[in-house]
C-alpha cells in the first residue's frame, strides 16, 4: 500500500506521532504485518478525529463543482414545488369532493387544513433527523412514503379515507421543506447563498400560488377530481425516482463518518481507532430523541430570534393560504367566473412570487467583497433588505385587494391585480428571513426550520377555516382591513432586526455568532467595520 503522511487539515492527532494514511483508490499489496515495538504499539492506539484533507479537500460539498451544487438545488427545488403543489392543488376539487361524498363545504376544507397538520408534526422528525441520520436517507423514505399514500387519495371511497391519507402524505411531503435548506447551508457559502436561497424559496411558493390552483382548475373541469390526485401521484414519483438516482449525499458529519469508517476498513491496523466528531455524538436513545423531537421545540423556547422570525412569516404564511379560500369568495362568488377563471387569478401571484426573486437575487448577487472583509462569516443581518420592502408591499396589497374585490362593479382586473404585491411579499421576506436563519444557525438550520415550520404551519391550517366565513359576512373590504392591520404593525420587524438582531443572536446557545468574533478581531485592529 501507499504510504504517505497525512495532510495538516486531515485530521487531528492527539499525539505528535505519524500516521499513515489509505489513500482510498488501492487496497493492501499484503496481510502480513510486522511485528510492532512497544511505543509503535502505544502510538498506534492514539485516537485519530477524522476530518477533511484541508480547505481544498474536493470531497467537501463546499468545494464541489459549480454545476453540481446547481444540479443538487434544482433537485431541492424540483422537491419543495412538488410537495407545495400538492398542497394547494386540490383547493379547485372542494365542490366536486363535496357532491360525490355527500358532504358540507366546511368539510372539504379541511383537505388543505390537514395538509398543514401533517406540516406541523412531520418537521420534528425530518429537519433534525437530517441532521442525526444524513440529508438521503431522510429524502428517500419521506418521498417513497409521500408518493405510496397519494395512491390512499386517488381511490378514496369516502372523505373520512381521502383526509386520512392526505394528513399522513403531508407528514413525509414535508421533509424537503424542512431539509432543503440545511442541503443549501451544506454546499453554498455564503457569497452565493443567497442567490441559491432565492431560487429555491421562489419555487417553494410558486407551488402553492400558481402551479396548483391552476393545474387543479383545468384538471378537475376537464377529467374530474381524482385526476388531481392521479396527477399528484406521477409528479411525486418522479421526483423520488431523482431522489434515488441523483441526489448525494451533502451533510459534512455524516460524509466525515463515512471516510472514517471506509479508512478503518481499508486499514484496520493503521486506522483502528479513527473516529469522526459524529461517532462522539449521544447515540442513545434518548440522545437520539434529544438531537431530533426535542430539539425545534427547545431552539423555539430559547432562541428569541426564531421566536420573532417565526411570528411574522407565520402570519405571511397564514394570509398566503387564506387566498385560496378568500379568491373564490371575491370572483366566484361576486364576480360568477368557473373555476378555471378563478384559478389563473393565482397567476398574479405567481408573477408577484417571481418578481420578489429576482429583486432578491439581484441583492444577493455580488456578495464576494462583504465576505472576503468578514472572513467568510458576514453579519447575517446583511439578508433583511428584502424583507424591508416586503411589509408594505403586504399591507398595500391586502388593502387593494379587499375593497377593489367587495364591490362588482370594479372590473375584475382591478384585483387581480393586487396578488401581485401579496406575491411579491410573500418571497421577499420569506427568502430574506429564511436567509437569515440559515447565515444565523449553520449547522443547526435545519432544526430552526423544522421549529419555524411547526408554527408556521399551524397559522396556515387556522386561517382557510374562518377565511370563507370572514370574508363572506365581514365584507372583503372589513375582512382585509383586519389582515391589513396586523401586517401594518409587523411591518417595522425587518428594520427592528437590522438595528437589534446582532444583540439577540449573541444570547443566542445555537447560533454560532461568528460574525461578532470577527468584528471584535477587525476592532482591534483599528479597521473599518461599516458594511
């Protein structure tokens, strides 16, 4: 075998002794080994911490090739635009589902209610459980399972059947969103994670916003609405087949355990005791439940930053799933258009949606000098511009939008036209805020995301169920004026977070607060520290 001394970054020795290193494309030449003498045997006992073969090491998903990081986030948006597709996606049926089971309105509204129940329990098992057994392993069962129980809903015989299974579906569907973002902290540094964060955040809500009304609207008057399901079944299913075939991968503990444990079996000898900083972890099992159920809910207790960060997209998220119920109150209901019609109104907020992106990413795009200044480590609070333009756009929107619609003799454009802003809104702060947290939490981004989308979801099964009837007896107008006004007081959070967000985070137990090192360092230094 191959024997040479290892890299300085490859791992870290206890003891000044010389190791030698598999280099992990030839296997041993022979099985005899040489006698040892006592201190080569005491030497060779010394535990080895496995970890990369310095800052180049390609094997690091932070040095993978610009393609592939692309074709790993495409994956993660392919993935977040299923699920959210799904979940809107049969909002167009409700009448239909209703005539065939014989059952009242309120009741097929809980089919997007549901949806989000399953979004609140299943981020305690994804979104940490990434971060204990890998981002695949996680992709692979949620998807598989997710894809099984749409088969539950495309032959329901009754409605007690269809929000049976569309809750438990929900509950894997909601992994990718709850986990993309921790794959997007592995392989993006922060220079460009902004920019990849805004393309995967904008095919988050064009899911939910356009590409499921709209599909569900021609599907259900054209083949009916099994279809819907039908077609939600082949749409997962081929995402999972790229799951399987496609998706590495990309937690850096996990590829370290794995070198570690291919070392000890290439050389048993040299490498016996090689561990990695993943292997020390609590693998008990109440260690496990620790790492994976407890921890979103003890970030959500102690971390007063996901507090406030989760309050305000909660009530973004919210009035985002509110439309699906209040549209149909507005241009169905006073204005006579189908259900097609209603549907390509989500249109606007699709065009909103892509709109918020792109100014998004045009803010995130050249981030190389900020970064090379603060050593890799920018003040996350550099992320929130986005969200500062979104509050108005929020309360602007939600205005126009109630008292254009309350009155028929506005023509219907004029409306419609509001879910622009609403669209707009809606990815500007949620790339900013999601942004935030990822520069904030690193490693532990996934956990914060499954606490966040815990409540966040509950907001959004809460608000579809009094939407209709807010709307239908308060008036529009009135029923948007509340909305409104909530948003108005929210508005100033971005502006609050800027100023404070740095005090907070340096409470903070999770957040790694590398920034503020660094602006101590360059302090002391006597350097510039204005952004």
């Amino acid at each position: 075998m191959n024997s040479r001394k290892p890299d300085a970054g490859s791992h870290t020795i206890d003891a000044g002794s010389e190791f030698e290193k598999y280099d992990g494309d030839v296997t041993p030449a022979s099985t005899v080994v040489e006698p040892l003498s006592d201190k080569a045997e005491e030497t060779r006992r010394i535990p080895i911490l496995i970890t990369w073969d310095g800052q180049d090491d390609p094997a690091n998903p932070q040095n993978w090739p610009i393609w592939r990081k692309c074709m790993v986030t495409g994956i993660c948006c392919l993935l977040s635009m299923n699920v959210t597709f799904a979940s809107s996606a049969p909002s167009a049926a409700y009448g239909a589902i209703a005539n065939e089971f014989e059952v009242s309105s309120e009741v097929t509204y809980l089919l997007v209610s549901v949806c989000m129940a399953g979004y609140v329990f299943g981020p305690l098992l994804w979104g940490p459980g990434s971060e204990v057994y890998g981002r695949r392993p996680v992709f692979i069962v949620a998807m598989s399972m997710y894809t099984v129980l749409h088969l539950g809903q495309s032959l329901a015989q009754n409605i007690t059947t269809l929000l049976v299974t569309r809750f438990f579906g929900s509950i894997f569907a909601v992994a990718p969103l709850t986990s993309c973002g921790g794959v997007i902290a592995d392989i993006w540094g922060p220079a460009q994670r902004g920019v990849a964060t805004s393309v995967f955040m904008h095919s988050v809500f064009i899911g939910p916003t356009t590409l499921g009304p709209i599909v569900g609207g021609f599907v259900v008057e054209s083949l009916g609405w099994r279809w819907v399901f039908w077609v939600m079944l082949i749409y997962a299913g081929a995402c999972t087949i790229v799951v399987f075939v496609m998706l590495p991968e990309t937690f850096a503990p996990i590829l370290l355990r794995e070198k570690a444990r291919r070392l000890r079996q290439a050389d048993p000898v040299g490498y016996q005791f090689a561990y990695s900083a993943h292997d020390k972890e609590d693998w008990s099992f109440m260690g496990v439940v620790r790492r994976t159920i407890f921890r979103p809910f003890y970030m959500l207790a102690m971390e007063p930053i996901l507090v406030l960060l989760t309050a305000y997209l909660s009530l973004v998220y919210g009035i985002l799933y509110a439309l699906f119920e209040a549209l149909p109150v507005i241009f169905v209901g006073k204005r006579g258009f189908s259900i097609v019609e209603n549907s390509l109104i989500f249109a606007g907020v699709g065009i909103g949606c892509t709109i918020g992106a792109i100014i998004c990413g045009y803010l995130e795009w050249d981030k190389k000098e900020l970064v090379a200044k603060w050593k890799g480590f920018p003040p996350p609070e550099q992320r929130l511009f986005g969200a500062m333009a979104a509050g108005p756009c929020l309360v602007v929107g939600i205005f126009w939008l109630g008292w254009s619609g309350q009155y028929p003799s506005v023509p219907w454009y004029v409306p419609a036209l509001s879910t622009i802003p609403i669209g707009m809104c809606t990815t500007l702060s949620f790339i900013s805020f999601f942004s935030y947290m990822i520069d904030t939490y690193l490693m532990y981004s996934a956990s914060a995301f499954a606490g966040h989308t815990i409540i966040r979801s509950a907001f959004a099964i809460a608000f579809p169920l009094f939407t209709v009837q807010m709307f239908t007896k308060m008036g529009s107008n009135w029923a948007a004026t509340v909305l409104g006004l909530v948003g108005l007081v929210l508005t100033p959070s971005p502006f609050l977070f800027y100023k404070y967000g740095a005090r907070i985070r340096a409470k903070s137990k999770f957040a790694p607060c590398k920034d503020l090192q660094i602006a101590k360092e360059l302090e002391a230094a006597g350097k510039d520290m204005s952004i």
